[in-house]
C-alpha cells in the first residue's frame, strides 16, 4: 500500500519514485509523487491515461517528452500538463539525473500499477526494459486498463489477446496484482 514518503525503485532502468499524498490520503482526488530518473533512462512506450490528467513540475535535470507527435526537452522550472486521454511518452534523455514532481488526478488505483510494475522489476521478473512476460503482460495490462494503455496495438487487439492468455496465466499462477508489493 503506498504511503507518503513510501520510495519503490526500478533496478532495470533506475527510476525511483517517492509518494508524497495517496489516493487513501486525499480521498482519491490526487496521486502526488517525487519522480527520481537516471541519466539517459530508455524511453517508455507511448501511453495514455483514460480518464486520469498528469501534471509535472521539473524539479531538476531535464526531461524529453514525445506527445502531439513532436518531441521537446523539459528543463528546471518547466511544468507540463497532460490532458486524460493524450498519448505520450516522457524520459531522461540527459547527462544528469532528473528530478520531477508528479501530479495524477483522479488518483483511482494508479499507485497500485506502480507498485506492481515496479514491484516485479525489483523482483527480475521483467526484461531490461521493465516489461514482464506476455502472460504476466496480459493481466497487469487487463487489470490497470482504466489508468494506464498502450497506443500499440490497438486496445482492441490487445484486449482479444490478452482475454485468450488470460485463463493460461492464472492457470500458471500468475496473478494482477501480488500482496507482497501492495504492502
């Protein structure tokens, strides 16, 4: 369960991420966290949040964005606001380490997708790029839908695939979500 202060870190790409106000703690109004990347970190693939808007603040370093089909570099004092629904992709492509205040509103069970995903990186259970199997992919991706989808596929092809894998990775014990990381 995530906390204020409570700090989880990605091994395979050195992001850290620091909570600063929980969903618990603000009545699922705002997910508020401290962003900590690693010079030159891989670019994430393109997302989008369905119903949920992003607000940075660049604290320190600078940070690449990719959205609205053009890329730009973010620096020190630099805030950024995502609108629910806009695919983007945002990393540290500097020689510096980089520092972000991050925003998410609503905060719904966004935590919940970082502690996960985080979770079965610190664990090695994702490649060097912090994606796990396919049939892990398939229920962490079905479960967090509603706050975080990849571009590609198309959701619709996603959905049709992972629902096939579905039954096969509970069958080898893979689950969403594991306790062990939501503590």
């Amino acid at each position: 369960m995530a906390y204020p202060n409570k700090v989880i870190s990605n091994p395979g790409n050195g992001m850290q991420l620091r909570f600063i106000q929980t969903a618990r703690a603000t009545d699922g109004a705002l997910l508020e966290m401290e962003a900590t990347y690693q010079p030159q970190s891989t670019e994430p693939p393109m997302h989008f949040h369905p119903s949920q808007a992003e607000d940075f603040l660049i604290l320190d370093g600078e940070m690449m964005l990719r959205m609205n089909g053009a890329t730009r570099i973010l620096k020190a004092g630099d805030r950024l606001h995502i609108p629910a629904r806009t695919p983007h992709a945002m990393w540290n492509n500097g020689p510096a380490i980089a520092v972000t205040n991050w925003q998410v509103r609503p905060a719904l069970n966004m935590e919940h997708f970082f502690e996960t995903t985080i979770g079965l990186a610190a664990d090695g259970k994702t490649n060097a790029g912090g994606v796990p199997n396919i049939l892990q992919a398939a229920l962490t991706v079905n479960k967090f839908a509603p706050v975080f989808r990849m571009t590609k596929p198309p959701y619709i092809v996603q959905k049709i695939i992972f629902g096939i894998l579905t039954p096969v990775a509970y069958l080898l014990g893979y689950r969403p979500t594991y306790k062990k990381y939501l503590n």
